[in-house]
C-alpha cells in the first residue's frame, strides 16, 4: 500500500522572490520508490499559526508530512512551535542538545547566545534526528496515524538526515519505481505515444514530468509481483520512447552525451551565444568531463564570432548571427580548440531584438563530428530564461544524437 505524504516549506523568503523551495523536490526524489507518495506540498511563511494550520489540515488526509525550514535559532524561527500548537503537545528544553550546541560554539571560540539555545527545544514525545552537517537536529513525531518530521531548510542538512536517519526506516522497495529519461520532446508526445499502453498496465502508475525540451516517464509499480511488472512496463514504454530516450531513473542529459563521447573516444567543445555558456556549465558539472570535454567560447558579439571562431565576416552580414551558417561556421571554430567534436548555439533570447522574420525565441543550433553535420532552428517559447534553458537541452540533445549516430 502506498502512504500519502505532503510536504510544508516554511519561510516567508520562499513566498517573495528572495528564494525558491528547493527541497519539496528533493523530498520528491527521496520518498520515491519508499512506499510514500508525495500528494501534496505547501509554503507558509514564518509565523506559528500558519504552520499550525497547515499541518493539522494536512495532517488529516496524509500518512506523513515533511516540515521543512524554521528550525534555526532566530525569533522568526518558529516551526516547532507551530507544530506543537496543530498537535497539542508541549515544547521541552532537551540538556544534552543544549550541551552539544554550547561545545559547538565553544569550538568555534564564541560563547553561545541565549536565543541560539531555542534549537534545543524539542517536541514532546519526538525522536531526536541528529543533524552532522548543521546545529539545528531533526525531530520525528508520530500523532495517531500521521507521522510529522520536522527537517532543517539547508538543503544538505535536509538531505542528510533524511539519508542517515529515515531512508533505513523507510527502505526502497525492489523494483518499485524506475524512470525513463527523454529529450527533444514535448510532453503532448510523449502522451500521444505511450497512451495505449494505459489499457495494460494503468493510467495510475504512470506519471509524465515535462520539463523544457525534456519529459521524465515515472513508472511504478506495487505488491507482490512488482518487479516483473515494472520490468514489463520499462519495456514496454522504452519501445515506444524510441530514439528520444537518452537515459534511465538519475541518468542526466550531459551525462548521456558525455558517455557517448568517451564511447567513441571524441573531445568536444562549445561555441555558444544566447546560452552564454550554459551548455559548457551543464558538461562541466559531470564528473569526469575533462575526459571528453576540452572547453568553449562565449562569442556574444560578432567580432568575438570572426576573431575566435573565425566566423566568416561575409556569411555573418549576409544571413546575420541567427542563422543556420553561422551556427555550422561557429561549431565547427570551435573545433579550433583542440576537439573533434563540436556544437554551437545562436539565437535571440529576448525581450527585445526580434524581428517579423527572427522573432524572440529564435534559435539555430549546429552539431558537427568527424562523421556528420547537423543543424536545427527552433522558435522557443517564454521568456528570457525559458528560451535559454531549452536551447542549451536541445542543444544537448541534437550532440547525442549525431554523436549516437553509426
């Protein structure tokens, strides 16, 4: 049986545009395949009623919730209080949290301030989650059938007591969940394609998350048999994903090309413009890329396009910079840096320097290898960021693909 959970990101940062929630889709990574599904998730800002609200109504149709943030030891810091006050329970000072807080602080040669000593108040009746990469420790407390774990909101504190203290309690069921990682799709697609397959194995265990040029197939499966089933449905849906499928469950786009690349034994650089050098960072956060990857240039202007990338000053004034021939004569300069392979991007990310015939979003990509050339133009919709990240995915995407050719 799969238990509901729900997820609460408190911070009043997090409802402004300071910052994004970050953690809800950690948590999302971290339940799956556990027996939870995540059905819901909130952000409050910092107050105690809020909180309190938010986990009582939650509380009443979820096995678990997850608080995430509002643990540390300023006045606005106020999760345990909101949570004791939706499940009627006390808030005690634990001694030995506040004698490890105070050698803490002695370690760092500063005595600990009154108000920091609030992050050893725990709920009553809580488990203790101990925090190695923080100050402020979980806390776990089970009201009836719900089970509500408070988390700090650093994202790696987050994660390593989740990993450390609750992943043993909750172990992944064997063959539960296995994604299929697709690129150069839109996720209408990807429905129209695998939507007979619904009738066999259950519109219920399948999920579609679309992202910009790239589409995720979750598949689960549950109860005595799982394994086979979920064998049959990776199957299944791997056929009818076809070439658009680059990679299985944490495989990533870079990561995919990168092990192409090494396949073949070929050095790639980037020449790229409105991406500004967001491919090369997306190559470059794979381990291992300096086995495959030799660098790029950010040729923003013209004159970098002719200087560095020996883009012809002709083909540049008489097709302009957006072109399918300046995005071949720009990958194949950057060639020039030492590579066999290369890709470029050039486009028009907006908001303005559109025209009738180059609208923003306009984008051409080129991929060239020592065995072919391809090119593809794109009108990208959104606004700035969003052309960005679809180009620099499909132009992952067309590098996989000439390079998985042969």
């Amino acid at each position: 049986m799969t238990i509901p959970a729900a997820f609460i990101a408190v911070g009043s940062e997090l409802l402004r545009t300071q910052r994004t929630d970050t953690n809800s889709l950690l948590a999302a990574r971290l339940l799956r395949g556990r027996g939870f599904r995540l059905v819901e998730k909130r952000c409050v800002e910092d107050d105690a009623e809020a909180i309190a609200v938010a986990v009582r109504e939650l509380a009443a149709r979820a096995g678990l919730i997850l608080v995430s943030g509002g643990l540390g030891p300023t006045a606005d810091d106020v999760t345990r209080e909101g949570v004791a006050r939706a499940l009627g329970v006390g808030v005690h000072r634990f001694p030995p949290l506040e004698e490890a807080l105070a050698a803490r602080y002695r370690a760092l040669g500063r005595e600990v301030p009154s108000f920091a000593l609030k992050m050893a108040d725990v709920l009553e009746g809580a488990e203790i989650l101990p925090n190695p990469r923080g100050t402020a420790p979980g806390q776990l407390l089970r009201a009836g059938s719900c089970t509500v774990v408070l988390l700090p909101g650093v994202p790696v504190e987050f994660e390593t007591i989740f990993v450390r203290h609750l992943a043993p309690r909750w172990p992944a069921q064997e063959g539960a969940v296995r994604v299929l990682r697709l690129a150069g799709v839109y996720e209408s697609m990807v429905e129209a394609r695998v939507a007979p397959l619904y009738e066999r194995f259950g519109r219920d265990h399948v999920t579609i998350l679309a992202g910009r040029g790239l589409v995720d197939l979750v598949l689960e499966a549950t109860g005595e048999g799982a394994k086979r089933r979920l064998e049959e449905m990776l199957e299944a849906f791997a056929a009818a994903a076809g070439a658009d499928l680059y990679g299985y469950d944490e495989t990533t786009l870079a990561g995919a090309v990168a092990a192409q690349l090494r396949r073949r034994r070929w050095r790639l650089a980037v020449a790229e413009s409105c991406t500004g050098g967001l491919v090369g960072a997306r190559l470059t956060s794979e381990p291992g890329a300096s086995e495959v990857f030799v660098g790029g240039v950010v040729a923003y202007s013209n004159a970098v396009k002719e200087r560095l990338l020996q883009v012809p000053a002709a083909i540049l004034a008489e097709h302009g910079a957006v072109s399918e021939p300046v995005a071949e004569a720009m990958a194949l300069g950057a060639l020039k840096l030492g590579a066999e392979c290369g890709v470029a991007v050039t486009g028009i990310a907006g908001p303005g320097g559109g025209s009738e015939a180059k609208p923003v979003g306009t984008v051409h990509i080129a991929a060239v290898t020592p065995e072919r050339r391809r090119q593809a133009a794109f009108t990208f919709p959104g606004d700035r960021t969003a052309v960005r990240e679809w180009a620099t995915n499909l132009a992952l995407d067309l590098l996989r693909r000439v390079v998985g050719e042969g």
